[in-house]
C-alpha cells in the first residue's frame, strides 16, 4: 500500500471476534497501526500514547485501530490491562499485515526472522491512504501526539 490507494474494505477481526469493515469509520480519519506483539515495552508504550490522546484524537476526527498477529485472547488481556479505549485487529493469518506490505524480514542479534514491522497509515475519510509513518519516524511513547501534531 502506498499513499493515495484504497484501503482494503475487510479489516479483519477484532479482540471480541468482530468482523472491523474500513467503512465502519466512514466519515472519520482512521489511525491503523500496525505493531508486533502484545504487551511488550515498546508496543505498550505506542499503544499506552495512543490511550492517553484519544479523547483529543476523536476530537481532530480520528478514530484508532491497532493490528498485530496476536489472537483474540491476547488482545483482550491486552486492552483490559492498559485499559485501551479502541479495537485491536488480531491478524493471526497475517492477511492485512502482507496487504499493507508490513510483513518483513527482520533481523535481531544477527538472528534472521519475519515479523511485524511497526507502520501507522492515515486513512482519510473516504478510505484512501493519505499518510504512511515509517518506523524509524515512529517515537513509541509519543506517537499520538505525532498523529496530533503532525
């Protein structure tokens, strides 16, 4: 996916099994971010600065939905342990992850694997990507007033 294509219409499914539809947000800016797993340090802190900012995001017109290859029960835990006031995607067969094109090889310690690599797009109202945000732009702790400020 690049700026300016369509967003996919089948999102996936939430933490409660949810089928998510991008024209669910129709008419709202849509912050999906893709991160690679639950409840480590820097997936909690993106996903604790979007929590913390997202009362003003709604305000500004977003809405924000948060992706990654953990099932159902893991986001559950997840959201009810940072107390996320948004959906989780649990994309278990990686179907949005190679869609958006975040599904890469990695390398940690000289050790090679495939994995998540964390990416937020900007969805604009009418379902077109209007922003991409690389990893090396992303600053966890602070990512939602990234979103904010621009």
């Amino acid at each position: 996916m690049k700026v300016g294509d369509k967003a996919p219409e089948i999102l996936g499914r939430d933490e409660n099994g949810n089928e998510v539809k991008l024209s669910d947000f129709a008419g709202k800016k849509l912050v999906l971010y893709f991160y690679p797993k639950d409840n480590t340090s820097g997936c909690t802190a993106e996903a604790c600065s979007f929590r913390d900012n997202y009362e003003r995001l709604q305000t500004e017109g977003y809405e924000v939905l948060g992706v990654s290859i953990q099932d159902e029960t893991s986001h559950q835990k997840f959201i009810e342990k940072q107390q996320l006031p948004f959906h989780l995607i649990a994309d278990t067969d990686k179907t949005l992850n190679e869609a958006f094109g975040v599904w890469a090889e990695k390398s940690m310690y000289g050790r090679k694997y495939f994995g998540t690599v964390r990416t937020t797009f900007i969805i604009d109202e009418n379902g077109v990507i209007e922003r991409i945000i690389l990893p090396k732009e992303i600053k966890t702790k602070i990512h939602g007033e990234q979103i904010l400020g621009k």
